[in-house]
C-alpha cells in the first residue's frame, strides 16, 4: 500500500478573542449625501433609518483603515502578531485585482509568517471569513486575523438615488484563536446565483477599458428586490445557523446582522422571534451600510459600550452581493 497524507492536528475548537474597529473622522449628514439628488434627511431617516455616515479622506486608503482595525483587535487578543498564521480580509472595493490587499495589511501589522487572502462577498464577506478561518485553526491552530473593510466611497455615484446615501466607509476585525470549548457555530452559507445582478457594479472594468468615455463603475442595485429578499430569506438561514449550533432564541445576548437598513433589521429581529433582552445592534443609524466591515463594526460597538457581555453568545448574520449570505452563532470576546 501507497503512503498516505497525515492527517492535520489542530485546535479543538475555535474562537473570538479579541476585536476592533476604526471609523473614519469625516461624519456625513443626510443633508451632505443627498446634496446631488431628490432626497432629504427625513426621506433617508424613514426608509432606511441612517442618520449619519463616515467617509474616509482622499488619502486614507482602504489599507490604512483595516491596518488601525487590525491593530485594536491584536491588542484586545493580547496575540503578537508575528505568531498570526492567517490573515484574511473581507472586501470588494479594493480596486486593484491583485495582489490582494489582505498581503499588504498582514505586512503592516507584523504578521510577517502569515498567510493572507481576500475574499469577495460583498456584505455576507466578514462573516465567511469567520467560518474560514474557524476551520483553519481546527485543522492546524494558530491564530487568525478576519478583517472587513470597505471605501465605499470609491464605488458611489452621488447622483444615483438608490445608492447615494447608503453608504459608509470603515473597518472592523476580530482576532480568532484555540479554544477547549466550541465558540463559533456551524455557518449556513449559500448564494442565488440568479439574482446576482441585483447588486452590481456597473459597467464593468472591462467596458471601461474598451469603451473611452463611459461613467467610472459604480454600485447599483435593485432596493426593493434586494429588500424583500433580505427581509423573507434571511430570517430562515438565522433559525438555519441557530439550530445548527444548538441553541435557542432565547440564548443569545445578542444579534449582529449586517447593517443594511433598519426597517430590514427590525424586520429580522421580529421574524427570529427574538425576546426583549436580545441586543440588536443598529449601527447604521450611525455608521451606514459599510458593507463587508458592517457587522464587525456593529460588534465592536456593542461590546464597547457594554451593552452586551464578553462571553455571551450572538447571532451573526451577513447577506448581499451575490446574491449572497452567511450566518453564524459566536461566542463573543
């Protein structure tokens, strides 16, 4: 008989030690973002509940943002950076197509051993990553750096009225690492293919290269398709990861979807049945839709201003681009 591959040995479980964000300083009234369409703050307050939005400065790169993210997530972790095996990063609005930025941050940080990809998802991207890199450290340990970062702005069109004022620049991360006892679920992930021209970037690099002249690509999407998807889908891919974790409802501290609009939100935390003492984070009033970044920002703000505990257990859910999705249960740090 041939030889046979060894069987890798890795950590028992895996989970969430430490996270981090960082927002830009620029803070973008409804007022600002409608400036260039038919819109106005009580208009954008109604339907999506987002008051304000960060856009990051003309020199403050995608690569800046996840750096500083990464960094606070290191810290809180008490992990150096050069024992980080993986560094992964959540994105698609790094507008080069290769290398993959997740290289340079990995450099940046100090993670000098590491390996380090991007993946693209759109919104559904962080918390893909968090199921990656919990089964990179049970099949070898270590530790793993997720990062979500999005210059959304680098894709906007101010004149489109869909898309104008939904969204925010920003990054979160958080630091995953061993663990004895189970602290990130089973995900439930998938994607309908069919629908993926409901959120797209239009034209494509490629037209823009063939045909001089034509509008930078930029964000479209198709709202109340993607809103009626999100709002009648997704609650059932939440009981989906729930039970896949064996849990309950009534055992979470807290839910952390991706912050695309508050009535969608709202919407999702009646059809989970969620009872009262479930946190519900609702960054985007604040922070708008960030995309990739937006749950682990929502993370990062729950727990910095303490109104859900460390070690309790969220619901984790992102959807979007794809059309796709991904939910999770995590023990939070």
């Amino acid at each position: 008989m041939g030889a046979r591959i060894t069987s890798p040995t890795g950590a028992e479980s895996a989970r969430i030690l430490g996270v981090g964000a960082y927002r830009p300083q620029r803070v973008v009234s409804n007022e600002e973002a409608s400036r260039h369409i038919d819109s106005s703050d009580e208009w954008i307050r109604s339907r999506t509940g987002i008051v304000t939005r960060h856009w990051a400065a003309p020199d403050e790169s995608l690569a800046d943002m996840a750096q500083v993210a990464a960094g606070k997530a290191l810290a809180m972790a008490g992990v150096a950076p050069e024992t980080v095996d993986c560094v992964i990063l959540a994105t698609f609005t790094h507008l080069r197509q290769t290398p993959a930025a997740a290289t340079e941050i990995a450099d940046r940080i100090g993670a000098v051993n590491a390996a380090a990809f991007d993946i693209s998802a759109g919104c559904a991207g962080f918390v893909h990553g968090v199921a990656l890199a919990a089964d990179a450290i049970r099949s070898r340990g270590g530790h793993v750096v997720v990062v979500g970062a999005e210059r959304m702005t680098d894709l906007l069109d101010l004149e489109d009225r869909s898309t104008a004022f939904i969204f925010g620049d920003g990054a979160g991360a958080v630091v995953l690492g061993p663990s004895t006892e189970p602290g990130v679920g089973p995900v439930v992930w998938g994607a309908d293919g069919s629908e993926s021209e409901a959120i797209a970037q239009t034209p494509s690099w490629k037209a823009l290269r063939d045909q001089p002249g034509l509008k930078w690509p930029a964000l479209r999407q198709e709202g109340q398709k993607v809103f009626r998807w999100a709002v009648y889908e997704m609650a059932k891919v939440g009981r989906r990861a729930l039970d896949a974790a064996g849990v309950r409802a009534g055992d979470l501290d807290a839910f952390i979807p991706h912050q695309a609009n508050a009535r969608i939100i709202d919407a999702l935390a009646r059809s989970l049945d969620l009872p009262d003492h479930v946190v519900v984070a609702r960054d985007v009033v604040t922070t708008g839709n960030t995309s990739g970044a937006s749950v682990p920002l929502a993370m990062d703000a729950l727990l910095g201003a303490g109104t859900v505990r460390s070690g309790g257990l969220a619901l984790l859910l992102g959807y979007g681009a794809g059309l796709s999705y991904a939910s999770t249960v995590v023990t939070l740090p």
